[in-house]
C-alpha cells in the first residue's frame, strides 16, 4: 500500500503576520512541483487569515497548532474548529508535547480536542510521543500505546480517514537529537501494528504516521525511506524556507 506522504511545518510561537506572508509564499513556491506528496503548514492562530491568503492557489494544507471540541463559548484562550475553517484552516495538530508538557493536557482533553476537530471536518494531526525518561525506563510502546487509545476513544473507523499520527519523542524536539531510523521505525511499526488491533489493517494501512523530532535537510531522506514512516512534521526547519523547501523534497 503506498501511502501520500506528508510534510508539515509547525511554526509553533514564531511569525508575526508580515513574516508569516512572506514564508507562506516560499513554502507555496517551494511545493509547486512536489506533486505527489502533501505539504502543510500550521502558523499559529494570528496568522492563519494571513497564510491561507498568501496561498491561494497553491495546494499547501493550513492547520491550527490546537483546537478546542466546541463551536463557541465560555473557553477563554481556546479557538474553536469553526473559527479555524473560517480562516482556511482545514486541519489541525492536537496533543503536541509541548501541549503536555508545558500546559499540562491529558489524552483525556486531548481525545476531547480530537473528537471535536473531526466532528467539524478538520483533519487531525495526533500528536504523541515518550519523553528521555520514559525511554530509559523502557517504557516507550506503553507510553505510546496509552497516548494512541487515549487520544482515538471513541473514533469511529469512518473519522480514521482523516486522522494522521505524529511520533515525536520529546527528547528530540528542538534538541537535534533525532531518534535513530531504526528506533523510529520500531516505534511507528509499533503505531501501526496497534491502529489495526484497534481498528482493521485496512484502515493501519492508509494511516500515515509521520516522524517529529528535528527533522532536517540531512536526515529527511533516511527517515523516509522507512517502510512505516510517511511523512515529518517539523519544528525549526520548518522556519527556515530553504530547510523547509529541501525537506518537502525529499528523496
Ligand atoms: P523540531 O520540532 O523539528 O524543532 O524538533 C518538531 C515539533 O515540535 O513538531
């Protein structure tokens, strides 16, 4: 089964909307002939309007880097699935480990989020992960299986279709560590090999999982020639659009 493969740049707490144009642009430049695999990009909220403006015309998917499970009300600092579409947003990423780490939020709210971006048609991007001490205690395909069941409860094997999962061990987000080919591959043979336990091969077969964790022009390629890895999703990289546009082309 040959999967589409997927890119996507987080530009997480970076860009102001002048500097999200400009890199918006690049990114669609930088994709116009890489036709045969799907690049998007997540700006932070601000500047969604802005990108999806700058990219018209081009076929880069925009996604929110979170996104709330209802349509509006009393959630302040939340943004809902609704206001993400109105910007063009068609996807977004939930359950980031900095979302974990840093503001506390459980697969719990996390399955929230996931169930609530689906249910407005988003794409989700689920993002899970194991952090240096869990790897060391040899407890990462525990971790990551307790983050996929947590985060897909109650997913219906229709709304799968629309959900990508991102492995990134949180050791190597923004360190420039990057898990080794054959550590990544383990893991997301292991993500798959769950998806159809959970679920049915066919649906484990189209998942596309991608690998986080600096991903950069010098180990793109090796990473996407695993079998079971279908895409990245990039931090830093992702910022520059030279990086960026050498990562889109992978070979
Ligand atoms: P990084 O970030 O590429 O800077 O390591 C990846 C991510 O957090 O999605």
């Amino acid at each position: 089964m040959t999967r589409r493969a997927l890119i996507a740049g987080n530009w997480k707490m970076h860009m102001t909307t002048a500097d999200a144009e400009v890199l918006a642009s690049q990114v669609a430049e930088a994709s116009k002939d890489a036709t045969d695999r799907d690049v998007l990009v997540a700006p932070p909220f601000t500047a969604i309007g802005a990108v999806t403006a700058a990219l018209e015309g081009s076929a880069v998917i925009v996604a929110g880097q979170n996104v709330c499970w209802e349509e509006q009300g009393a959630f302040t600092g939340e943004i809902s699935p609704v206001m993400l579409k109105d910007l063009g947003a068609t996807a977004a990423i939930v359950g980031h480990s900095e979302r974990r780490q840093i503001f506390g939020e459980s697969d719990q709210l996390i399955n929230q989020r996931v169930v609530g971006g689906l249910k407005f048609g988003l794409t989700v991007v689920l993002c899970i992960g194991e952090t240096l001490e869990e790897r060391e205690a040899e407890q990462t395909l525990t971790i990551l299986e307790k983050q996929v069941r947590g985060g897909l409860d109650g997913i219906t094997p229709k709304d799968m279709t629309r959900v990508v999962i991102a492995y990134e061990p949180v050791w190597a987000i923004g360190t420039g560590k990057t898990a080794s080919t054959a550590k990544a591959e383990e893991a997301h043979a292991f993500i798959r090999k769950l998806i159809g336990d959970l679920y049915e091969k066919d649906i484990a077969d189209q998942m596309r999982i991608l690998y986080g964790g600096s991903v950069k022009p010098a180990n793109v390629d090796e990473l996407m020639a695993q079998p079971d890895i279908d895409g990245a999703l990039v931090g830093g990289a992702a910022l520059d659009a030279e990086s960026f546009q050498r990562i889109i082309n992978f070979k």
